[in-house]
C-alpha cells in the first residue's frame, strides 16, 4: 500500500479501541518477571558458555602484546578471543566504532579481549589474567580546545546539511535593537538504560540466531551481517522484550558483535552482557556540545535574526549531533544562520540518544529565548506566540502538516497558572525556598518510514499480528493490539501480536520516535488487505462491509468474522510505504514544558515541585502509554537539567563516573506531581492513522523549562547544564 | 573476582584469630560494600570469614547511662530502634540519609564505619591509586575530583570517607570497641578511628588486620536539637557532597561534624566555641587547613552555608 495523499476517514477514526488508556499487552509478563529478556533465555541455545569482556585500560594508542596463557589454563575456560584470533571483524553503517582494538586502541575501554567459560564467574576471573601491554599515544579529550579549529564537515546522511544560511544573518543581528548572544554547554549524557546490552549468538554453519536487546532489527541484520563478513539474510535476531534503550541500543554494540564473533571462535552458543562499568566508555552516548546562539529582534519581539553555531566531538567518520535541527524549524524569522562543526575526539562514539539534536539543541535556545524575554520585559509565552509560523520558517512553501503549538503554550498556561508567575527574578520566597516557574517550547520531527505486517485470522477469529517491530518499554505491543483491534472490528483480547524477531515484515523499530506511527500504518494496510481477503471469502462486495463486533456487515447480511477462517487460517502481509508527503509538508510534533522548582538559598540544592507537558502529535493511540511516554521523557529532562553529567578525565581520556553511583540520574524522591496532556489533534499527512510519536517529544524541552524555573528563582542565569549547586552557590543570597 | 574460601566463625575471637593468621583473609558482615569490591577486584581476598553467626546484634543500655550497639546490628535497627531516635536522633536521621531500604537492612554497624571510598579512580582499576595499589600514584590528583576531600588530604591521596553514620558517631563522641585475635579488646574514641590518608592511604582507620570490631558504644545522651543535613545532587541515594551533623543546645553552644570532605569525618572541637557566633566564624575555623581542588573548592562555601542552614532551622 503507497500511502500518497492525505487520509480520508477510514475504519482507525471510530476510536472504539484506539485511543484508549488501554493497559500494557505485555504488561503481566512484565510486572511478574515472565517476561523473557535477552540474558535470560535458558534452552534456546544448549550448551552455551559464557563471555566477558575485557576493556582497553588506555584512551589511544596501541596493544603491543597480549598474553593470554594464564587466562586460557583456568578454570573453566574455553578460549579467548582477541583481534589475533577474531577475523577482521568489519563496521556496520550506523556506529563506527570498531568492536576489538586490533591493534590500534580508539578510546578508553574498547574491548581488547573476550574470554569465554563454563560460567560468567570463571569467564570474569579469567579475564583478570589477561595481560596486555600498550604504547600509548597522545589523545583528544577537550572538546573546547578545538572550538576554534573544528570544521564544518561534510553533509552526512542525517541530521540535514551542516550549514545553512537564509537571508543576511550578519547584518540583520548587527541591526536588530535587542540581542542576545550566549553560549551554552550541555554535557556528554548516558542512556544508562536499567538493562545492560546483552546478547546470545548461536551458530549454525554460516547463519547465526542472536537473542539480543535491539531496538532496529533491520539496521541490526545488516550492520551484524557487516561485522560479521556474512549475508543479512544470515542473520537471525530475536528481541521480543527490551529494558529500556534510549536509543543505546539502535543497533549493533559491542555485546553482539563480540558475541557472535566469539561464539564462531569457540565453536559455542555464547552469551555476553556487558557490565556496567564498561558500558559508559564503549557504548554509544549523547556527545557533549558547546552552542552558540544570537537572537535579534525587534522591540515588538519579532525574531529578525537567528543564529545557532554548535560544535560537538567524535570518532574519526563520526558524525555531528544536529542540535539545530529545531532552531531550523521553531520560529519565524527572515535571516538565519544555523552551522554545526565536528571535531575529532578519542573518547567513546557520540550517537542517537532520545531526541538526538533538538533534546540538546533546544536546552540551548529555549534558555536564549528566555533571555530574550527578558531583555524585551516580554512574557516567555508571549514571545513564542509571536514568532509562531505555519510555514517553514527556511523554506516558505511548505506549510507545517499540522503545528498546534500556540494551542500547547496557551494551555499548558491555564493548567500550569502561570499567571501566578513573577516575572521579576528571585521574588518569590517560601522559608528557605527561592521559588521560580519556567517553560520552553518543544519540537520533534515526526517521522514516518515504510513498515510491514503479516495478519493472520484463523477459526477462532483471533487475529495474530507479526511485525519486526520492537518494544522497549513504549507500548508498541498494545498500539499494535489497538490498531489491529480496531482495523477488523474486534475485541483487543481476540489480538495476539507478535514482535522483535527479524524474520517479521519489517519496520523501521524504535527509535526517531517513528516506531508507533510506522508500524500502526504498516498494521493498517496488512488488516486492509486482511478485510478484503475475508470479504471476498465471505462473498461481500469489499465496497461497502463494516467490520463491527466481531463480525462483517453489509447490508442486511451479518456473518462472524471467524466464520472467514472456518476453512483454513487466512494469511496477507503487506507494507505501507510513504510517497512524498513529507516533502510537501512541515510534519512535526509540538509541545510545552512547564516547570515549578524551588531552590534551598543555603545550600543551592533544586527541588522540582511540579511540571507539565501539553503535547500535539497527531492522535494518540493510547491515552495511558503516551502519557507514560511523555512523563518518562519529563523524568529524563529532570536528569538532563540537574544532574547528568559524564564527567572527562582530559588528562588520560575517559568517562571517570562510568557506574551507576557516579553517573547520577533522577531517583523517585527527585521527582514530583507530573502532569501530560494532549492536545486533540489528528495528521492526515503522516498516515491513514493520522498519529505522530510521543516518546521524544517528551523529552525535548524539559531541561531549558527547569532551566528557566531555576533563574526565575534565584535570579542567576547558568549555561551549563547540569546546574548542579556549585554553579550558582556563590551567586545566591548572602548568609545574613 | 578471585577465588576465595569462606567459613563461619563461632566466636569474636575466633573471628579474630582466623583472620589474624592469614594476610588474605578479610571479615564479611553484610556484603554490601565487600562483594561489589570483590567483583571489581578492587578487593581481593583469599578468605572470607563470616561472623554473621557472632550474635552481636543486640542494643543495650551501658552502666554510664549509654548505649552498646553491636557490631553487627543493621542500620535498619539501628535506625528505627526507639531509644536511638529518641535520645541519639542524629544517628537515626544519618543513617537514614544513606544508601536505600533494602541496603539498610543488610549493612551492619561495623560494615557501615569500614565502608571504603566512593573516589571513582579507586573504583577503576586501569588508574593509579595508593589506596588500591600502595605506590601506584594517585590519578584523582589533577583528575575529576569534585566528589574528593577538602581538608585533610596528602599528596599521596584525596580520598573521602563516604558514609553518614560515622559522621553522627563522631558528633556524638562513640568509641568503637574492637577485640583482637589474643582475647584482647580496646576502645577507640571514634575521632581516633579512622585515619588520615598520610603517607599510607591504604589504610583507612585504626584497625590491626584481624581486630574485630565488636560494639559501638554512645555516652550519655547530652540533649539537645539533632540534626543531620545532607547535601547531594540528587534528593535520595547519593553520596554527600557535604552533610553536617549537628547537637545544638537551647544556648545556641553545640557540636558539629562534617561529612564528605575529608578521609573521616571532620570535627574540630575547638571550633565549636564559636557556634553561638554563627556558621561563618565557626565554619572559618573548622576549615582553616582546607586544600581544595579546583573541582570542589565549592565544598568550603558549602559546607559554611549548609551550617547556616543547620543552624537556621534550630534557632528556637
């Protein structure tokens, strides 16, 4: 199915299931621990040993030996894997990191060897035995240092071109009467997702099954069929269950790679999750930018002038995190500079992490906006309104597809009383507590890409749905369900929905918040073709049947949809794949963060003490997933704001805080009463079921609204995220 | 982690004696903090003896009108224990403070005051430290040192003493009372337990290898207002940045020890004369020996104004 002119009204608009707060299909499985997750499957490759990984303990430079003779006499080892003895393992298309140092050492942790045993305690003793000298060379750790050199590299294959330019930037910032002209830095910033990459790899012969934690399976058969040196068509993975992946786990890590290598090596089924503490160094992680932003406007606040320089660092073919993505798109405003630089780092690879690009990009301009409110004695809100546009702001013709966003800011005003706001820093003071309100605006690509499905319907008249598609925690399964549900007119439970194995009709997975848009569109043509194959079965004219209830109306004449099956299952796949819409218009996902926080004027210390998001993505498929979505995203915004920061050795070059009690992220006492609410809205431009994702646009926005709280309270203005205490301490009132 | 043997011991001594004779041998109490280490090899013993079985689990009234908390009653009892929060409220709201329920229930007393480090190039074994490896060299030196001591560190270490519980001993003059492998026992006044890191950072308090510690004890309760304020990144389970366990009398005279900035916790007695005249005066004094690092130079200011706070909240 092509999906090539706005959706008209078709069998997702009765809403009789979607849209539901329907509970979690997996939910049960879940909440008792039956749920099976990567590390935990038992019988599925006998015989399986397992590995550990053994880290560079230098940033760069080069293994010189490698003396393996201990670990491989003790106990229980089977063998060990270096790049002596691994084949010349290749590199997929997403990362570039290189999964063994072989022998050149890249950054810090890089895995150097796998030992392989009977048990993961005798592997890990074992990898204590392994002795490796180094040469080490001189390393790039300090992303400021090359502020000044770092270029503007060449367009890759996301995140747009790495400059742009409308009108006269220069000039028009030269003359505008209000200015702003500020630098910010957000940090390097770790999924530190509750379930560490783990897979299983089983050979047999040339094809290889992994049981693994993925949220992309056809970019992970292809780059594992790429590291491998072997056909994608050999690859088999199998993810039904996920633990959380923020985009960590997109495709393949080092835990598969070394995996499937290492069980090739020792002939075995191997199993390999990685510990914690090599997960911050080796793994893929939001990278640091430094980001200049210049607002001109006129005294009316109109933006007359938009400029947006960021840099960030990563591995030679690295790519730019595309922090002005939104920059390009929010607001109004004649002339425009946007440009992103890279410079070359020898630390761990920077790659997608949740809203990659507009998540740190807007912690940039949404605290110049605010600055600029300021400046102009403008309220925040009113200054977003008026450089709202409904065209692309670079590119005139296209209209956004749908942009509610002045709707979010000025109801998310209402339900936050944000006219109980000062507007006059630090003047609020509850005992100890400097209170301060603020917000930012949100903007997330809403994404869409051809994805596929297979129904099935048998005698009982369940419907069971397959797709590649993955959940990490999201509520793809019960979309799915809902979507399905409502396509062929039953009840949710006579659903049964399959994911996460890559031999299903494919979908672009988890990740860009594409996935629930992608596959509820690929579910919608396979249930389309699914209705016309039962109304042709049943003898209707396809023209005019309701799927209603369980059965398949049409005129007078009623027959029970399982009744289709009777005679044997029925079974159509089929893909919807997207023409140009997307280049006709503007589709995004839009929102507004709120946040209340209160500052201890001894101490420093932040407490949020409320927030809320008002949100437009299209139709929300479930009332009680995306609301789950979006507070999650809040949650992580909290992190983002206030405390998560992987801290560099520049000195020896790596992520020093690289375990859990040092990389700090929100704990439930951090977190107060959240509110998500949805504006009411569908897209007809984006799919017949007319919804957008949630699951970034959740997290776009938080942190500058917290932010901007924090200065109302305290009237000092930080730059650097996280704004922990030491930031502002000596610029909070004097001790009487 | 290493191979290891491990055997239950009958008696404190006993305890003592097995561990005394044999340089790879080290007590397990609740496991908290040890086995996490022994995973990372940043500890690696030979042999564990386990004194779960010593019965030192009760709290009891001494003769001097105190209390004698075992060696290995939890921080959960110990906390909760109604004598402790009535006469001794900054030890129940310290250990309170610290680490999470289900961590509570398995820490024991002694395990909680020889909980090592939390510096995090001790934690990684690929770094220098004189801690973990005696003469390696110290990386947080010139490192990521914010979480690190202000005040009485060397150049051979930086370290701090993470934990809460001791900083409220320390403000309640406890004496650690311990039992060697000959039947022998001492009293260690708690300001005396642990140690600077000097010239020998590897060691971390005044224990001989094998001296077991069998009980902490608490004088006579002195009144006053308890308070433990801990200030951290995060509202719950984090380590301090600094905390500050006060006793402060209804005459504004008191006590104060703090947390998170040096190798144990710091009280400095003859600056507790100028409490009554504020948290600056006081705060100057305590920390007049101060060498911060450029990364938590912020902790003195801190640590002054966290004391301000403190003593805001009990002004009557």
């Amino acid at each position: 199915m092509i999906f090539d002119t706005p959706a008209g009204t078709n069998p997702t608009d009765r809403m009789k299931v979607l849209g539901k707060p329907l509970d979690r299909y997996e939910g049960h499985l879940k909440t008792t621990g039956t749920a099976t997750y990567a590390y935990e499957w038992q019988d599925v490759a006998p015989g399986f040993a397992y590995g550990y990984i053994l880290g560079a303990a230098i940033a760069r430079g080069r293994i010189t030996s490698i003396d393996t003779r201990d670990a491989e006499r003790a106990p229980g080892v089977i063998g060990v894997v270096t790049y002596l003895n691994a084949g010349k393992p290749g590199v997929g298309k997403f990362y570039v990191q290189k999964m063994l140092a072989a022998p050149e050492v890249d950054h810090y942790h890089q895995p150097v060897a796998v030992v392989v045993a009977e048990t993961f305690e005798q592997a890990r003793a074992a990898a204590g035995l392994v002795r490796v000298d180094y040469q080490r060379t001189a390393g790039r750790f300090d992303l400021a240092a090359q502020n000044g050199s770092a270029p503007v590299p060449p367009e890759g294959e996301f995140g747009g071109p790495n400059e742009k330019r409308v009108g006269d930037f220069a000039r028009a910032f030269a003359a505008a009467p209000v200015k702003v002209d500020e630098t910010y830095t957000v940090p390097d910033q770790a999924h530190a997702m509750m379930e560490p990459h783990a897979s299983i790899a089983k050979w047999d012969g040339d094809r290889v099954t992994c049981w693994t934690s993925i949220q992309q399976m056809n970019w992970g058969t292809r780059d594992l069929g790429l590291i491998l040196g072997i056909p994608k068509q050999n690859v088999h993975l199998i993810s039904p269950y996920i633990g959380g992946g923020f985009g960590g786990k997109g495709t393949v890590q080092i835990d598969l790679a070394l995996a499937a290598i290492a069980a090739r090596v020792v002939k075995r089924p191997v199993k390999i999750a990685l510990q914690r503490p090599i997960m911050f160094n080796t793994t893929i992680h939001r990278p640091k930018t430094i980001q200049r932003v210049q607002l001109g406007a006129g005294r009316d606040g109109r933006l007359t002038a938009i400029g947006h320089d960021s840099l960030s660092g990563n591995l030679v073919g690295g790519r730019t995190e595309p922090t002005v993505t939104s920059t390009r798109t929010l607001y109004a405003g004649a002339n425009r500079l946007t440009r992103m630089r890279l410079a070359t780092l020898d630390l761990a690879e920077g790659n997608a992490m949740r809203a990659p690009g507009e998540a740190p990009g807007l912690m940039a301009l949404e605290i110049a906006m605010d600055e600029l409110a300021e400046k102009l004695k403008m309220d925040p809100i009113e200054l977003r309104v008026v450089n709202d546009t409904q065209v692309d702001p670079e590119n005139p013709d296209k209209p956004f597809s749908t942009r509610a966003f002045v709707r979010c800011l000025r109801e998310g005003a209402q339900r936050f009383h944000w006219d109980k706001r000062r507007s006059t820093p630090s003047a609020v003071r509850e005992g100890q507590w400097l209170i301060g309100m603020g917000m930012a605006g949100a903007i997330r690509g809403g994404k869409i890409a051809k994805a596929g499905a297979r129904a099935r319907l048998d005698r009982t008249g369940v419907v069971t749905i397959e797709t590649d598609m993955t959940d990490i925690g999201t509520g793809s399964y019960t979309v799915v369900q809902q979507t399905a549900a409502e396509m062929m007119g039953v009840a949710p439970d006579r659903i049964v929905v399959k994911l996460g194995d890559s031999t299903f009709p494919e979908t672009p997975g988890s990740g860009g918040q594409q996935g629930a848009p992608s596959v509820t569109a690929g579910v919608y043509a396979a249930c389309t073709k699914l209705r016309e194959t039962v109304a042709q079965r049943l003898g209707f004219n396809t023209a005019d049947v309701d799927f209603a209830d369980g059965h398949v109306h049409s005129g007078n004449r009623s027959v029970k949809l399982a009744d289709a099956a009777k005679d044997g299952d029925i079974v159509v796949e089929d893909l919807m794949e997207f023409a140009k819409l997307a280049d006709q218009f503007q589709q995004q996902t839009f929102g507004a963060h709120f946040a209340e926080v209160a500052v201890d004027a001894y101490t420093g210390e932040v407490r949020v003490r409320r927030m809320l998001a008002v949100c437009a993505a299209g139709r929300i498929l479930n009332a009680k997933t995306a609301r789950s979505q979006v507070i999650g995203g809040m949650v992580m915004g909290v992190g983002a704001a206030l405390m998560e920061d992987m801290a560099i050795d520049k000195r020896f070059g790596f992520f020093v805080n690289h375990d859990l009690a040092g990389y700090e992220v929100p704990v439930h006492a951090d977190i107060p009463h959240l509110d998500a609410f949805f504006i009411d809205e569908v897209d007809p431009t984006i799919s017949p079921v007319k919804a957008k994702g949630v699951g970034e646009l959740g997290l776009t926005g938080v942190a500058p609204a917290i932010a901007n709280a924090i200065y109302n309270a305290t009237g000092v203005r930080v730059r650097e995220y996280p704004i922990t205490l030491e930031k502002h301490l000596d610029r909070l009132p004097a001790l009487a | 982690m290493k191979s290891f043997t491990y055997e239950r011991a009958t008696t404190p001594a006993d305890a003592a004696g097995i561990v005394a004779s044999n340089p790879g041998a080290r007590f397990l109490g609740g496991g908290t903090n040890l086995l996490d280490l022994m995973k990372l090899e940043i500890e690696t013993p030979t042999h564990l003896v386990d004194v779960q079985d010593l019965k030192l689990d009760r709290i009891e009234p001494t003769e001097a009108g105190g209390l004698r908390i075992g060696a290995f009653v939890t921080n959960t009892a110990l906390a909760s224990d109604e004598r402790v929060r009535r006469d001794y409220g900054v030890l129940s709201r310290a250990i309170v403070a610290g680490a999470s329920g289900q961590l509570r229930n398995k820490a024991t007393t002694a395990g909680n005051l020889l909980q090592r480090t939390r510096c995090p190039y001790f934690y990684d074994t690929n770094q220098p430290c004189n801690k973990r490896k005696p003469g390696s060299g110290c990386a947080a030196i010139g490192g990521y040192s914010r979480q690190l001591a202000v005040i009485g560190s060397s150049d051979a270490c930086i370290a701090t003493y993470p934990g809460d519980m001791a900083v409220a001993m320390r403000v309640l003059d406890a004496t650690v009372e311990t039992v060697r492998a000959d039947g022998k026992t001492r009293s260690i006044p708690i300001g005396s337990f642990h140690t600077l890191p000097g010239d020998t950072p590897e060691r971390d308090n005044a224990l001989d290898h094998g001296e077991l510690i069998t009980a902490v004890t608490l004088p006579r309760p002195v009144g006053g207002t308890h308070v433990y304020r801990k200030v951290r990144d995060r509202a719950s389970y984090a380590f301090a940045l600094v905390s500050v366990a006060a006793i402060v009398q209804r005459d504004g005279s008191g006590r104060a020890a703090f947390g998170g900035v040096a190798h144990r916790p710091w009280r400095v007695e003859a600056a507790e004369a100028a409490m009554p005249r504020g948290a600056v005066e006081m705060s100057n004094a305590v920390f007049a020996d101060a060498r911060p690092t450029d990364d938590n130079a912020f902790k003195i200011p801190l640590a002054t104004r966290t004391l301000a706070a403190v003593l805001a909240e009990v002004k009557p």
